[in-house]
C-alpha cells in the first residue's frame, strides 16, 4: 500500500470556511480526515513581509484522488492564491492505511 496515499496540506484566513469545505470534501469521499490547526505565517507581498493569523488544513487521502481534491478547492475556496502541497505517505500502519482506503472513493 506504499505510496499510494497522501497528505494534502492548505491553509483557510477563516475557520467556519475550512470546516465547511472540508466537510465537502469528506461527505464526497475525497479525503479519509481533515486536521485543523491554527498557525501564523509569514510571506512577502512586494517587499513588504506580511503576518498572517491562518488555520492550516492537513488532509489524508489517496493519491489517485488528489487532482479532484485540487478542482474542489479551485472552484469553492476564496483565496485569491490557492496554496497546496503533496507529501507522499512513506510509510504508515498497515491498519490506518486500510482505513484511508476504506473511507475513500
């Protein structure tokens, strides 16, 4: 089952925006779970560093699923620029795999 799974990670400015299009996402069967974390970042916008207070969303699924995941959040969130990164899963207990598998379409 190596390799076949991921973690997708994105960051929402709003909390009850995360919770709902995560709750999409799970009632789709695209991700398997959703964690929310709150989290500052720091990026450049022109030359001026710029402190943000975001919530950073970390979503396992199957890699196969990944592109339909990518469509959803293009097409719902409000983030003028869509940051999302995949992190393949390396290795994982045979039995939370199982259940990523299982809860996934």
């Amino acid at each position: 089952m190596k390799k076949r799974f991921c973690l997708v990670t994105t960051t929402f400015q709003d909390l009850k925006e995360a919770k709902k299009i995560m709750k999409v996402l799970l009632e789709k069967k695209l991700i398997a779970t959703a964690t929310i974390l709150p989290s500052t970042s720091l990026f450049l916008a022109g030359e001026k560093v710029i402190h943000n207070q975001e919530f950073k969303i970390e979503m396992k699924t199957k890699k196969s699923l990944y592109k339909k995941i990518e469509k959803e959040l293009l097409n719902i969130k409000s983030s003028e620029i869509l940051q999302l990164c995949v992190y393949d899963i390396l290795e994982g207990t045979q039995e939370y795999l199982k259940w990523i598998e299982e809860e996934t379409t």
